[in-house]
C-alpha cells in the first residue's frame, strides 16, 4: 500500500494529517471526507446567509409593496396570490432536489434500487394536474381583477375627483389643473382621500406615467389620451417616475407626487395662483424644449384648451401652415429641433 507523505510536522509524536509517518492514500481520502462534511454547513448554511445582505441589497426599497392608495393595494394581494400559488410547484422542486441526491447516493444501502424503472401513473397524473390547476388558478385571478381595476374606471367615493391632465415632455412632466386653471411642472399635488382622474399624452416619444405606491403604470403617446384613476389614502410625497426608456434624459424624468389635506390643497392652489408665471402658447413652446432637471414651476393661468391642442396637433386632420416666422411651429418643426439638441 503507498504511503503519502508530507514535508514537515504539525506535531512529532502522532499521525495527523501532516504527520512525519503520513497517511495512506485510504486514511487521507477518508479525512477529506470528513472535512468534507464539516464543511457541508458552511457551505449550505453560512455561505447563503453570508450573500442574503448582498443580494438584498436592491431591496430596500420596494415601494410596490408599501402601497398608499386603494389601487396599489388591489395590485400588491394579486402580486402576493400569484406568487404564492407559483410557490406551491416551487417549493417541492427546491426539496426534491436536495431530497433525490440525498437518498439515492451510493451509500445509502437501504434506498431501493431500481434500474429498469421508467414511468408512474401517479407522477404523471401530478405533474400535470397541479400545473393545470395552477394556471386555471392564474387565469380566473387575472381576469377577474384585470376587469376590477381597470384604469378607465372612476374609483367610487362620495368625494368629487380632482381632474388633471398630465403631458410627458422631453424629460420633465406639466400637470395641467382645468378646473382650478393652474399648471405645474414636475410636481404633482393633490388632496389625499379624493379621487384623481388623469388625462394623459404625450408631446414627445411614447412614456410610461406611474406613482408605484398609488398604482396602475400606463402609457403615454403623442396624439392620443389616456385615462388613469388613483387616489392616494394618506398624506404624503410619492415619488412618479417614467418607466419607459425616451433618451439620454430619461433617468431624470422623475416627478413628486405629493398628498395633502384637503386644506392644504386649497392653500396650494391659492399659491399656484399667485405665480407670475402663466401658461400660454408662447411660454408652451419653450418648456417643451428638450432639458433636463427642470425646476418645479408653477402657473396661475393656462390658455385654454391646451391638452386637447398638443393631442390634436399631431393629427393630420387638424394641422395647420406653421406661421412663416416660426421655424419650430409645426410637429416636424419640433422634431426637427430634438434632433438639433
């Protein structure tokens, strides 16, 4: 039988691993073995634990499921349904891959030994049966509440809904409010407890509008509207992001979206009014100017019909001649100063 032996000594007077005698290639295989299973608990135990503050790192601020608002709720227990009924195939996997190996390894003499086996009914059965169930499951789920939250559907409450009409601009966002006749860019304030109702478009590249603690992500486009209803439970500020990539400027296309009582509301509004600042076609054209990190602005006037004028602009039916002194007054105009920018 070889022997192995090593270049110095741990200690003169007993076989250890690094002995002056050595072992043999049988002892030494069987002491890795045993470290071998020493280490099984870091390697399964500590190590994941050691990696989880990495991996979770990103997590610490998942606002989806912190909602604030009655639609982001709705979406946050469908979230929490479909992964759980997902969990339910893996769950059994993850044991099953540890449990199968465990079983059926070599040493394990009592595991029964079957080589000619290939097919069970019963597995079978299972395997398609709980995915089946799974997926009407999914389908009901998806159906049922697809329908319940649609964005189109006013949300029910005894309180009149405040109308805003939101314009995705290059790369800031106007909030537009008819009915008080103010305007704001890159903030968006609201009474909490009251439903809003969003008109929204688009003056540049298709976007996306969502307030992730309030819910309901949607789009965007030039020439054409959107309807989005919210409505926020508590006081606070909520960060609004656009979600679809629309240029270099597009990781700053972020907004306030901030909560109040409904007297703080007012006071805002009587604020906005006060502005010096108002909102015509003239000034219009300048904000739609490519920037990025615009200022919130407010305005205590906006020309009339404004909404209905970016929408309708880029529909043939409704162009005009651009004024001969204006370079930029047409859509091609416009877009031929983005690509100026």
């Amino acid at each position: 039988m070889n022997t192995v032996f090593t270049p110095f000594t741990l200690h003169p007077e007993k076989k250890i691993l690094f002995g002056t005698w050595g072992y043999s290639e049988r002892q030494l295989w069987h002491e890795v073995r045993r470290l071998m299973k020493k280490s099984r608990f870091i390697l399964y135990i500590l190590l994941p634990l050691l990696c989880a503050p990495v991996l979770l790192a990103g997590c610490s601020d998942m606002v989806l499921f912190n909602p604030k608002g009655p639609i982001g709720e709705a979406e946050r227990s469908i979230i929490y349904i479909a992964i759980a009924l997902m969990l339910i195939v893996v769950i059994p996997v993850f044991v099953m891959t540890i449990w199968f190996p465990w079983k059926y390894r070599a040493s394990n003499t009592k595991a029964t030994y079957r080589p000619k086996w290939s097919y069970s009914g019963k597995i079978d059965f299972f395997v398609w049966l709980i995915p089946l169930i799974i997926i009407a499951a999914l389908a009901i789920l998806v159906w049922v509440e697809t329908h319940r939250l649609n964005p189109y559907k006013p949300i029910s409450s005894n309180v009149e809904p405040v109308n805003i009409q939101a314009v995705s601009l290059d790369w800031k966002w106007l909030f537009i409010y008819p009915d008080q006749n103010i305007a704001s860019v890159n903030e968006l304030v609201f009474p909490a407890k009251t439903p809003l109702s969003f008109r929204i478009t688009s003056d540049t590249v298709m976007t996306s509008f969502f307030i992730p603690q309030l819910g309901s992500q949607i789009y965007a486009m030039a020439g054409m509207q959107t309807r989005l209803h919210l409505m926020a439970d508590e006081p606070g500020v909520y960060r609004g992001q656009n979600q679809q990539f629309s240029g270099r400027g597009f990781s700053r296309m972020q907004f306030k979206a901030v909560a109040v009582s409904q007297k703080g509301f007012q006071e805002w509004v009587n604020k906005a009014k006060k502005s010096k600042d108002k909102l015509d076609l003239a000034r219009y054209e300048k904000i739609e100017k490519p920037s990025m990190g615009y200022p919130v602005t407010y305005f205590s006037s906006v020309v009339s019909k404004l909404f209905d004028h970016i929408i309708t602009q880029y529909n043939p039916m409704f162009l005009r001649p651009s004024p001969p002194n204006e370079k930029y007054g047409s859509v091609q105009g416009r877009n031929d100063r983005r690509e100026e920018s």
